[in-house]
C-alpha cells in the first residue's frame, strides 16, 4: 500500500525540525551496517551547528500527516541520500522519493553506498544508477541527466 507524503524543506532554524533530524540520526545509528557517514553520534549541539551551515542543496523531512517518515536530501557534490523509517520501507515509497529529488534536481545525481547496505545497492540499481566504481567501504553510482532534463542512465559521451 503506498503511503501519501510530503517532502517538506528542512529549515536547520527550526527547532522542531533539527529535533526531527537528530531523532532519526539516533535510529540511523542502530543499523551501523548500513551508515556511511557517522561512525559516532554527535551531540545534539553538534548536529545543530553541521545544519546551520547549510551543507546540502536539498534537504527535505519525509511526512505524511504529523507523522516523520524519513528525510532526503542532495548535496551541493549531487550525492543523494534517502533514509526511512523500517516501517515505511520495501513498499514503493522510496522509489517515489527518489523520483521527486530527480524532477528537483538539474544534473547527474550520485548514491554512495556502503558495501554492507545490499538493499540500498539494489533498490539504486533498480532506478536507473550505474556502478561507476568500488572503494574500500562503499560503491559510487551516478544517474545521468539526458537532452531535454529527462535522465539517462548511461553519460552523454557513451552515447555519442
């Protein structure tokens, strides 16, 4: 069944809105195998001052209702990150996430994945990214924008 829901811009200015992200932050953490990014949690103090400078290009709470089902976001490199919560997982919503930051965006978009997160490889793969490359503890994959904004999924000097 899908869910209704709304991307709503993170103001990192708002209280309520930090709170939101430092609570999934917390649940982020108790599934270390799939969490690139953070190898400790930061204070919350910490969290506030990384989101008041304003590190992404994109940033959006995931709600449906009064209810937080996640958040996204692109950063100003195009890495896109998407993370809901368990119960709101493996039924299309993520697809459609993704579909509303590719319409958002204006370039390729990169997923970096870390090795141990096979459902993110897979559910990247299965929307049009490509394998670009194998590091140490991730994969990098790209989408590729095409002629007239539509995206492709291989780069424009490949189909030249």
């Amino acid at each position: 069944m899908q869910t209704h829901f709304l991307l709503t811009p993170v103001d990192p200015d708002e209280f309520e809105h930090l709170a939101y992200l430092y609570a999934i932050l917390y649940r982020r953490m108790a599934e270390p195998q799939f969490n690139i990014s953070h190898t400790r949690m930061p204070t919350f103090k910490q969290h506030c001052a990384f989101l008041q400078g304003y590190p992404y290009e994109r940033h959006y709470l995931i709600m449906s209702g009064e209810i937080l089902l996640g958040a996204c976001y692109i950063t100003r490199h195009s890495e896109v990150g998407i993370w809901l919560d368990t119960d709101h997982r493996r039924n299309g919503l993520g697809t459609h996430i993704l579909n509303q930051l590719i319409k958002r965006s204006e370039h390729r978009l990169v997923a970096n994945v870390a090795k141990t997160n096979t459902p993110s490889l897979l559910f990247f793969l299965r929307n049009g990214f490509v394998l670009m490359r194998e590091e140490t503890e991730q994969f990098v994959l790209e989408h590729y924008l095409a002629p007239g904004g539509t995206f492709a999924t291989t780069r424009q000097s490949d189909t030249a």
